[in-house]
C-alpha cells in the first residue's frame, strides 16, 4: 500500500507539473447611471406604466422664499416637536421644527417663506425609549434652548397653526411660547378624512408613503416638510389637495357636549354613540362627552334627552368652540 506522500494529487494535470499563473485581467470600472445616460425619472415612471411596481421618491423640502415674493395671501406654520413624554404638564419639548406656508382662501398651497429647527436640553436625561424613536440623545442637546424671539417671529403672523395631532402638540406649544395660545389651531388628523380619499390610516407615515413619498421621520423639521407635501398633493375624485377639506373643517363652529350625572346603567350606550369620559383631573366637567358640529347640536340634544335622561327639558352643558380654542388642554 503507497503512503499518501506517494500519491499523486488528483487535481493536478500530471504529477510534478504546476501550470504558470496568468496574469490576472484589470477590470474596467463600471459605469455611472450619469455616465450611461441613465435618467432615474424615466426609469421610474416606465417601472410605474408597467402596473407591477410603486415607486417611492425621496421627499425634498421646498425652496424658502422671502414672504413678500408670494403671491398668496393667507399664512399657516406647520409645527411638530418631539418630547420626553405624552405628559404636557411634566414632560418637556426636546425639539420643536416649524415651516410656515402661503395659501389661499380655497385652500391652495403656495410657498413656503420660512422654516425653524430647534432642540433643547431637558431638566431630566432624555429617556431610551425617545431617544430609540427619535435618535436624539443627551449629547445632541446638551446646553441648547429654543430661540424663542425666532420662533416667534415666525408663528406671530400666522392666521392658523396646523399639526398633525393638536390635541398632542397645542399644549406643549402654548407652554413653551405664549404665542401659540392666541392662534387658530386645525388638527390634520381629524380634521380630514383620510379614509374617504383612499388613504389607509392617517398616520404620517402611511400618509407619505401613500402619497408616492419616503422621508427620514421622528425629526420635527423634517415631519413638518412631509405634512406640507401630502397636504398640498392631488387627491379624491375632485382632485382637491387635502389641505382645502382642512381648512374649511377649520373654519366650522363645534360644540362640546357634557352628558353630565347621566345614569350610569347608560355608559355604554354613550360609548358606543362616540362619548368619552372625562375624570375631571383636567379641569373640565366629571363627565361623558362629545365634540359635533354645529348644525348637530339639536339633534344630539334629542338623543340625550329621549335615550339617556327620559326628560324633555333636559340642558346639557355645551361648549362652542372655533380654531381659536379647539385642542386647548
């Protein structure tokens, strides 16, 4: 029997003989899409034409113009901010971004004229789970306040506020700066059906990506410029931008009703009517309620009076409310 030292390797072309390596061939950088001529648009919109593919593109934030160069006559700021917490009374704004639009009274949208950043540094360190979300750390904000006087200048001659969950946003926003307080608000989430001009949720997210969009989210500035983009593009059958259903929702009276000492066996029946409870720990009345419009307001009164009290001349505590005080804390 041979040693394995006396075998010849199988793989060899014959024992003892080892080919001459060749010189390895230099491979030619390939080209660019720009060197090729590649035009990324059209590429995209065949892609489209071909119904199997949706295409998303990068959200790019409008050029700023100086105000006086817009032909619109109206102005808005969008705000978003990123906190500590959901808390307004504890927790505290880490970052607030606004962008102020042009528009006109049927709801168009014109330019933008102004765009703020600012972060700053909370009392407490900034917990995990936000920083998680957000990507803003201890570090990024430490020593840094809001320049107030700037964002004021920016917000003060707006004749409407819009974010996308005022009821989250309007009381961080009048804490921080007085400003806010005297202003029209308008709610982008329920304020527009989202729903009825084929939009799967109302999430900003779902909304960009639905609108043919991607963005980096979770930064304020940057949320505030893709709110603007789905706002102001076609949509529906009308072909309408979103943002002229939000601006006439703006401009409607609504009531807050407070079924107040309604029987408890009723709950439910409250509940399922769209109620909800307030426990009074906000200053506002121990008590079921609901926010209607106007022109609804006799209607429910019936309701309460037939289903719920079983007495005619029942007065429910009600509340007229306008822009200027919808989502106040």
């Amino acid at each position: 029997m041979k040693t394995s030292s006396a075998q010849a390797d199988l793989f060899d072309d014959a024992p003892g003989y080892r080919e001459t390596p060749r010189p390895a061939l230099r491979k030619r950088p390939a080209a660019t899409p720009q060197q090729a001529g590649w035009d990324d648009e059209e590429a995209a919109q065949r892609l489209e034409r071909s119904g199997r593919f949706r295409i998303l593109r990068k959200l790019a934030p409008r050029t700023v113009i100086p105000r006086a160069e817009s032909a619109f006559p109206n102005l808005a700021v969008l705000v978003d901010m990123e906190t500590t917490g959901l808390n307004h009374a504890k927790d505290e704004i880490i970052e607030i971004g606004a962008v102020a639009f042009t528009y006109d009274d049927d709801g168009a949208i014109g330019d933008v004229v102004g765009v703020f950043s600012g972060l700053r540094q909370p009392f407490e360190p900034i917990p995990a789970e936000i920083t998680r979300l957000t990507g803003i750390t201890d570090e990024m904000v430490a020593g840094l306040e809001i320049d107030l006087s700037a964002l004021d200048a920016l917000v003060e001659p707006a004749d409407l506020i819009i974010a996308h969950n005022a009821a989250f946003d309007r009381p961080f926003c009048e804490k921080l700066s007085p400003t806010f307080a005297a202003k029209a608000w308008a709610c982008s989430v329920k304020e527009i059906s989202w729903a009825d001009l084929g939009f799967e949720g109302n999430k900003l997210g779902y909304l960009v990506g639905q609108s043919g969009l991607f963005h980096e989210g979770h930064r304020a500035t940057d949320d505030c410029h893709a709110l603007l983009e789905v706002l102001a593009r076609p949509v529906g059958d009308d072909g309408a931008p979103p943002f002229a259903a939000l601006l006439r929702c703006s401009q409607l009276s609504r009531v807050r009703i407070y079924a107040e000492n309604a029987p408890f066996d009723m709950k439910d029946h409250l509940k399922s009517r769209g109620y909800r409870w307030s426990d009074g720990s906000d200053g506002k009345p121990r008590a079921w309620w609901i926010e209607i419009d106007e022109d609804l307001r006799e209607e429910e009164f019936r309701y309460l009076r037939t289903e719920i009290y079983c007495w005619e001349d029942a007065e429910p505590l009600t509340l007229h409310l306008t822009a200027l005080d919808r989502y106040r804390a």
